[in-house]
C-alpha cells in the first residue's frame, strides 16, 4: 500500500518514511500545499498523513477538497499542533479519520496508520488453516498441532499464536501485541511476554516465536534494522 506522507519539515518526512517502510508500506512524501495536492487528485495512494501547519493549502483544507472531490474515501490522518485542539476539531470535522499531535512518537503514528487502513480497507475471510514449521493450527477447530502432536492452549494462546501465524516475518512490538490480540490500547505488556513464554513452552521444539532485541516478536526470522523507540519527531524547538 502506498501512504502520503505530506509535511514541510524534511525530518519529520525522513523518520516517518521509514517506519512506514518498516511495516512493508510504500511512503510518497511532499514538503507543501500544491504538491500534495496534485498527488491527492491522482488518487494514486490507499492513506494520506497531512501536516495542518504545511504552506497552503494546508492539511485542513486539503481534507476537505478530498472530501468534496472525486476520491472521498481516502483515509486521512492529519497531523497537528499540541495544545491546538480548534485544529483537531476543525479536521475531524472536515473529515479527517484521525489526528495525531506534534510532537508524535513515530511508532504511535504507523499504529494510527495500521488501524486506519485496516478500518477502511475490509479484509478477506481469514484464511482457516494457517501452518508454520510443523506447527498447523485449525481456525473453525480451535485446535493446534506441533510435530503432528495436538496442543493445549488457552484461549488466549490460541488467539496469540493465529495472529503471528498469519503474519509470519514480521515484527510486532508487545504494544502492537496487546491491541491486535486482546483489543487492549493500554495494559501490563508484561501479559503478552508471559504469554510468549508459554507459548514457546508449549510448542517445543516446533516453535519460531523469535525474540527481535528492542523491537518485538516475530514468527520466524525477519529482516529487521535498528529502532531508536525514544525517538520523537515533530517537536517545536
């Protein structure tokens, strides 16, 4: 999927890039009003990130030439002032999804993104059998094998272990864990690596749930960089 990502700040641009990058999106980025706004008419992205502050036509005013235009349904997150909260309220009112406020974590903003396109883009009925190194797991069932061998899991387990199946080689933070599995946007992330833990024990041998230092978890090996988590962009010095 492609995202826009539109912001006169070329930092902001750059670190957001790359997370999105990191989450196997394709990432357009524009400095200003004009520019964005002839990518926006070629309809050519599935999620566009507008800075509100950006030399006109600016975030708000592009939201709402997008909503009036030929392409209405393209998901918008606009980017905004902290303590600016007219300017939230004016972009959501002129129908932006979503907002995230300067200055942003940019892991905060990809998980915006992740759940805006998954809110406007319907997945396919979930594949029923998923499979991984010897490890099948029977959605309908509810059961699991390892090595041929049923397995006990709790419920929870159970979900855990569907949700790194049907993304395997990719990295998820405990935080990504903890919204995707429990439904949880704030909690102990401790849970998910008791779980984790139990999961490996249970699957023995037949387990890929590989530990990625300072990023997550991933089933199987990923092809993963280094991640400055503290990192925080868009800050008003």
């Amino acid at each position: 999927m492609r995202i826009l990502v539109a912001d006169d700040d070329p930092m902001v641009r750059e670190v957001v890039r790359r997370y999105l990058e990191r989450d196997g999106l394709e990432v357009v980025e524009t400095a200003d009003g004009p520019a964005t706004a002839a990518v926006l008419e070629r309809n050519e992205i599935d999620l566009a990130v507008l800075d509100v502050m950006m030399p006109p036509p600016d975030g708000i005013e592009l939201t709402r030439a997008v909503r009036a235009g030929a392409h209405p349904q393209t998901p918008i997150i606009l980017l905004t002032a902290l303590g600016e909260e007219d300017d939230r309220v004016i972009g959501l009112q002129a129908g932006a999804d979503d907002y995230v406020t300067k200055p942003f974590s940019p892991r905060e903003l990809a998980l915006r993104v992740a759940s805006v396109l998954r809110r406007t883009n319907p997945q396919p009925v979930a594949q029923e059998v998923l499979r991984g190194d010897g490890v099948e797991l029977n959605r309908a069932a509810r059961t699991v094998a390892a090595g041929g061998m049923p397995v006990e899991l709790t419920a929870r387990e159970f979900d855990l272990l569907a949700f790194l199946l049907a993304n395997q080689r990719r990295v998820f933070s405990r935080q990504e864990l903890l919204a995707e599995v429990w439904g949880w946007n704030f909690g102990d992330l401790s849970t998910v690596t008791v779980h984790v833990k139990r999961l490996r024990a249970k699957l023995g041998a037949a387990h890929r749930i590989e530990t990625v230092w300072g990023r997550g978890y991933a089933w199987g090996r990923a092809d993963v960089g280094t991640d400055p988590d503290a990192e925080e962009v868009g800050r008003a010095d």
